[in-house]
C-alpha cells in the first residue's frame, strides 16, 4: 500500500500525492488518469482520502478517469463529493469541486456529423437511399468519429457509404439540430467535394440499400427529396462556401482545420 508522505513533489507539472501522479492544469485543479490508479477498493479509498485533504485548500477542482474495470471505485468517489462530467465506452469522468465557485467546463454537449455534395463532370450528383429511409434519395454522409478530422469524415462515409473517393472542397452549409441522440445536440456539417473515383460499390450494406449518380437538375426537381437536401445541393452550387486554411495556427502542433471563406483576396493577411 502506498501512502502519502511528505510535501507533495512538483515535476514537470505533475504533484505526487499518494498513489496518484496528479497532473495540473491552468485553471488550478488536478487531474488523476486512469492508469494511475491503486489496485484494490481499500487502496483507492484511503489514497482518496489523503488526495482530497492534501489540495482542498489550494486547488479548485479534482478531475478522476475511472476505468471499467474499476468501476467499483466509482460509488467510493461520488460519497466523497466527487459527480458525473463525462463518459467513454471504457471509462467514466468525474469531478469534485474543491471551493463552492470553481467553474467546471461543460461537457460535450453535442455530436457533429457531415455530409457531402458530390458532382462530376456531367452534372450528377451522387446520392443514397438508407433502409430506414421514408422520403427520397438523400447525400450521403454520417458521424465524425473521436478525433476525426471532417475531411476525413467526408472521405470515409462517401466511400463507405457509395465504394466512391472523393476530396473535400469546402464547407457549404452548416445545420444544428435539437433534441438529437442521446439528449444531445447535433452540428451537421455540409460539404462540397470532388470525386476522384465515379464505380459505386456499397459497403455499408446494413444502411444503405442503394447508391447512384443522378443529373442534379432531376434531383432538384424530384418531389421525394426534402426541401432542406435541394437547399444544401443550391447553396453548393451557388457559392464558395469555406475552405481550409490552417496557415494563422500553423505554430500550434495539433490536428485542426480552419475554415475561411473563398473569395478572391484571403481575409487572412499572411506574413
């Protein structure tokens, strides 16, 4: 059994406490991951309990990653103050406030999915029919998974959804809708893309039951397709929309995209 012994030790922006490597953060709380934990209830009880008396009079918050497999310790945290922020297939978060006013940042709050206008060079454009579909044909598209880039969202529900590769062009419409999934809301991001490919080849068979190239004058003058699917296909037709351009934030080491709008002269003035 570990125990706390002695001031708390400040390396690399991490406090050892107890069992727990304790990461800081900027908004002065700490956080414990999963893989830091003790092995047994008594352990993770005890340790808690010399964390919580350690920092309570100079920290604000304690974030907790508590696996699955440890989900025992779970009832331990919350009697101790401890309450539900957020959650993954194999791990809960939660969240002590340590003084009455300390700000706990929301929790996502939505999901975010994107679909695709898709035209070649005879005016098709390319659409699916979904096995729980009522209305018409509609554009393909599905979730963003974790940590997915949208243009490689786009890429990868075409293809799984038509067997057709495509590149993004930009973004040409955004929805938001409530309620959605999971008492959450949902941001769907419309984009315009290039294909590179025209075969269809459906692998997403639990889904969608057919796929095909049609003229985009047909496809707006059908009666079975929703008003807001021939408002998305007019916005892509009539404009730029918003492009790529992660240039300002190129110093910053992390997957993003920024979006700008298309226009002749970049509203980004580059040094």
């Amino acid at each position: 059994m570990i125990l706390y012994k002695g001031n708390p030790i400040l390396q690399n922006s991490v406090e050892t406490i107890g069992y727990f490597n304790a990461i800081l953060d900027p908004y002065n709380g700490i956080t414990i991951n999963k893989e830091n934990l003790p092995d047994t209830k008594e352990e993770f009880e005890l340790n808690l309990d010399l964390l919580i008396d350690e920092v309570k009079s100079r920290r604000n918050l304690i974030w907790m990653y508590i696996d699955i497999k440890d989900s025992e310790f779970i009832p331990l945290a919350t009697q101790r103050g401890f309450f539900f922020h957020s959650c993954d297939e194999d791990y809960v978060l939660v969240v002590k406030r340590l003084k009455e006013n300390a700000i706990v940042p929301t929790p996502a709050n939505h999901t975010l999915g994107v679909g695709a206008v898709v035209i070649n060079e005879n005016n098709e454009i390319l659409v699916i029919k979904e096995k729980i579909s009522t209305v018409g044909y509609k554009l393909p598209g599905g979730h963003v998974d974790n940590a997915e880039m949208i243009s490689n969202a786009l890429a990868r529900e075409v293809y799984e959804e038509t067997g057709v590769r495509v590149e993004f062009e930009s973004v040409v419409s955004l929805g938001h809708f409530y309620p959605h999934q999971f008492h959450k809301s949902n941001l769907y991001v419309l984009c315009l893309a290039k294909p590179l490919t025209h075969e269809i080849n459906i692998f997403d068979t639990d889904e969608v039951i057919d796929a095909k190239w049609v003229d985009v004058n047909e496809y707006l003058n059908d009666e079975n397709v929703l008003t807001y699917s021939k408002a998305i296909v007019n916005a892509a037709l009539s404009t730029k929309g918003f492009k790529i351009d992660n240039e300002p934030l190129s110093h910053i080491k992390k997957e993003m995209e920024l979006f700008f709008p298309l226009g002749k002269q970049s509203i980004i003035q580059k040094k």
